[in-house]
C-alpha cells in the first residue's frame, strides 16, 4: 500500500496548490484548492485517492460519466480528471457549503429547517436526477455524504459518482458496496443490482431522515427481514399528509410499484410547494460513526460481552463503510447466541455482496450449510456446501466441513470422496479417519469402519465417536469382552467430560 499525506500549502506537481481539507471519505480526501498557474481562477474541489494504489480505480470512476454530460445546477460539475504526477485527481466545482449528513448533525442550524425546506430541496435533487436519468446514468449511491447543501443558493447538488453507471439495461449490478447501506432499495441489498427507479428509493430513504428524525428501517433485522416501514406522521403528524404519501410511495420494496421516474417526483413536490406549513421539522436522532461501532463491538467480543457486541455488530452494518467485516461478524454471534434466523438471513446477504473473493465465500457458505444442517434443513444446507466445493482446488479445510455436512444430508459417497482426498493427502489425518469411520457405518460397511476406528484410537484415544462404534460392531460380532472393553473406556471418557 502507498499511503498519501496530505497537508495545507502542499502542491500537487505544477498544478494545484492544497488550501483547505473539505472531506473525507472511503477512497479519498476532498480539498479545497487553488490553480498554481493562474491563481486569479478562483478555488475548485479536487479529490485524491487516500492510497495510490488502491483509490485511484474507484476516483477513476467518480468523474467518467458526469464530464461528458450537459452541465446542470443541481449536480456537482466534473471539470476535468487526470494524472497529476503520481496521483489520479478529479477536480471538481467548489460548492459553498457542508453535505447535509454534516448539515443535519449542526442541531442550532437544523433546528431552523422547515418542510417547505425539505420540499424545496428534494424538488431540486430530483430534477437533478431526472438529467441523470435521461443520460442513461443511475447515481447509485445517493445518501446525506453524497448531497451537498449550497448555501449560496439553498439547493442540495448531488456528488460522488463512484457507484454510478450507464443505464443500458433495465437493472444493472452493482460493482461495489459504499457505507449506505440505510439508504439502499432491496434490490439493490437483496440482489445487488439497481436503476433508477433505486436512486428513487434512496431519496425516499434520505427524505423520511429529514422529516421524522429516523431512519425508514432502523435496525439490522428491519433490512435482512424487509420490515414494515412505519408512516412519517406516526412519529411526527405535523408532516403535511401527501407529503407522508409521497415518501410512502418512494419507499416501495417492489421497484415495479414505486414512483416511477424522478418526473414524477418533481411534479408532486412542485405540487406541494404552495400547500405545505412553515413549520420546523424535528430533531435528528444521532447516528454515531460505523466504523466506531464496528471498533466497539470488537472491543466488547474481546471482553467476552457477546449480545453487546452483536448489537454493535448490527449498528454497524447500518453505518459502516466496513459492510461486510461488520455483517459477518453480526452473522457469527447470532448463530453462537441462537439467533437462527437472524444468523441464516445475515450470512445470505453477505453472499450477495460484490467483492468477496473465493475462500471468504467458501467459509461463508459452509457456516451456512453447517448452520441449515443443524436446523435440520438438509436440502438448502446441500445446496451451499455444493457451491463451496466449486472452483479448484479447494482447501482442506472447506473439504472436510462439507464432507461432515453432506454426510449429515445423507450424501454419504460423495461424504466419502472427500474424506479419501484428504486421506490420500495425509494418511494420518485423525479427524478424517474419524468421519471416514461414521460414514462407513453409516453405508453398513461395519467391518472396514471398525478396522478405521481403531487406527484412530492409536492417534485419539479419546474419541468417542469410534468407541461407540465399537461398542457396537464387537456386541453384532458375537464378542461381548471386546465390546465390555470399549465400553468402560467410554465410561470413563464420558465420566471426564465436564457437565454441558
């Protein structure tokens, strides 16, 4: 990794000269800057990758959509993007004012915004983004990080394109994952793939904030489950009602019923803007970073605090730009706590997620299948080991976790297979022997699985699984001192074995 440090007064080759630092985010830091050769210019935003090496693909994508369309008020101007010696820069329009996550988090300031405010604001995003969309280009990511509020002009503009694309089918995928996870449409969390009917959704998510102070779908469980979302005026009925209906409407799971196009959308806030009261709208409730919650729900596992650490899992998840460490870990406690469903539903989604290389895949799906395989949904179980076992070569260690579930699902000979490969690796792999010894019962080939389960009792003298195997081939074989032998030993071994 080549680490970027960045200071006031650094110049970036012969280009720009550093003012101010504006942002920062996943990828980059945004500064206010200067032109070195013509300072009379005036300052634009210039954005540069936080590491050279692993930045510079997605600021590569920020601007290649946006610099080529007509230039329109409500969306942050992409002027040129570049080399800049070592460093990939996209510059940017200098926008007079904070991003309306900052914004809302300023209570004194906030506390003076009114519906009128919203409605004002939201028609402005939404005629942005009908220009968008009738250039073929889905934002992607529209959230508060990603809606800079000009005070100059009171309007919010959107910026940030990293996520966006050309709309050149009806639903596209989506390549990566930002921390927005809060304001994402199903489609996009459930099968990771969007249009513009999905920045819509996301609006609706951004504008249910601003009016009730809540997020649409508050807790981790709400999105895995697709949770009823509670009306605006329930928590607030000083909401004008058709605005309530309108953010109702935008926040259809099915994309086919939402609002349909972002038109739309203007024309009903247009419609809204001669109608609705002057009054403030509510508090914000406080959403602390992700990344902190993440931080605190590791620190709390360290501590042996597992529910508390769950809850701070699932807090990250919502918040974090770090998705997929924070759902894995929200997946793991819950099924180590018994939250089953919560559990099956979180490691799905982890699967959905674009990014996820091979063998954290591998692990995923065979915590999956173990998981089913407990709940004694053998089929679904079968299925998610099947796909770990994909693509060679596979590891040891995914080869025998699926050999233990397809034997439970009943697929004892591929069970088998996978057991002889890892014996034809390591003759003296105990666990192996140990499940090849279960199988073989399992298939009535009783002697061999004898003949195994003691070649295991020379390298695990304690493994109960093969002294009742034992017990029971020495009783069917007429030898009622062996199996009285087997027998004690496993007395005793059961008579160590602490009390669960």
């Amino acid at each position: 990794m080549s680490a970027i440090y960045l200071h006031p007064g650094k110049r970036l080759g012969s280009r720009y000269q550093l003012e101010a630092l504006l942002g920062t985010g996943q990828f980059g830091q945004v500064w206010r800057a200067t032109f070195l050769d013509n300072p009379s210019k005036g300052p634009v935003a210039v954005k540069v990758p936080l590491d050279s090496t692993r930045g510079q693909e997605v600021l590569m994508a920020d601007g290649q959509y946006v610099k080529d369309i007509d230039e329109h008020p409500g969306i942050v101007r992409v002027h040129w993007q570049g080399h800049v010696g070592d460093l990939w820069v996209v510059e940017m329009d200098l926008v007079n004012g904070p991003p309306l996550s900052v914004f809302m988090e300023d209570e004194v300031r906030w506390a003076r915004v009114t519906f009128q405010d919203i409605i004002r604001w939201f028609r402005d995003v939404a005629d942005a983004l009908e220009h968008l969309h009738n250039n073929k280009i889905a934002h992607g990511d529209i959230k508060p990080d990603n809606l800079l509020l000009d005070e100059d002009r009171w309007t919010l503009r959107i910026t940030d394109f990293g996520t966006s694309r050309r709309l050149t089918d009806n639903l596209i995928r989506t390549p990566r994952h930002a921390g927005a996870w809060a304001y994402q449409a199903p489609e996009v969390q459930q099968a990771n793939q969007r249009g513009s009917v999905s920045d819509l959704f996301s609006v609706g998510a951004v504008m249910y904030r601003a009016i009730t102070g809540r997020l649409p779908r508050p807790t981790i469980q709400d999105l895995l489950t697709s949770a009823p979302i509670t009306r605006p005026r329930q928590f607030n009925p000083a909401i004008p009602a058709e605005l309530d209906e309108l953010v109702m409407e935008l926040l259809v799971d099915d994309p086919q019923h939402r609002l349909p196009t972002a038109r739309v959308l203007e024309d009903r806030l247009n419609a809204l803007m001669s109608s609705q009261p002057s009054e403030t709208v509510p508090a914000l409730q406080k959403l602390p970073s992700g990344m902190g919650y993440l931080d605190r729900a590791i620190q709390l596992l360290a501590e042996g605090k597992k529910e508390k650490a769950r809850e701070s899992a699932a807090e990250a998840s919502l918040h974090s730009t770090g998705l997929l460490p924070a759902l894995e870990l929200y997946a793991r406690l819950s099924d180590e706590l018994g939250y089953m469903e919560d559990a099956i539903n979180a490691y799905k989604r982890l699967l959905l997620l674009d990014g996820l290389t091979r063998e954290p895949r591998r692990t995923i799906e065979t915590s999956l299948a173990e998981l089913l395989m407990r709940l004694h949904r053998f089929e679904e179980a079968e299925r998610y080991v099947e796909a770990s076992l994909q693509n060679a070569p596979v590891p040891r260690a995914t080869r025998f976790r699926a050999a233990i579930v397809l034997g439970a699902c009943t697929k004892l000979e591929q069970s088998l297979g996978l057991l002889n490969s890892l014996l034809e690796e390591n003759p003296r792999d105990g666990a192996a022997m140990e499940k090849k010894a279960w199988v073989l019962w399992l298939i009535h080939d009783y002697e061999e699985s004898a003949s195994i389960a003691r070649s295991v009792l020379e390298i695990m003298p304690e493994s109960e699984v093969c002294l009742r195997r034992l017990v029971e081939y020495e009783a069917l074989a007429g030898n009622p001192r062996r199996a009285d032998y087997y027998r004690e030993r496993l007395s005793r071994l059961c008579e160590a074995l602490p009390e669960s």
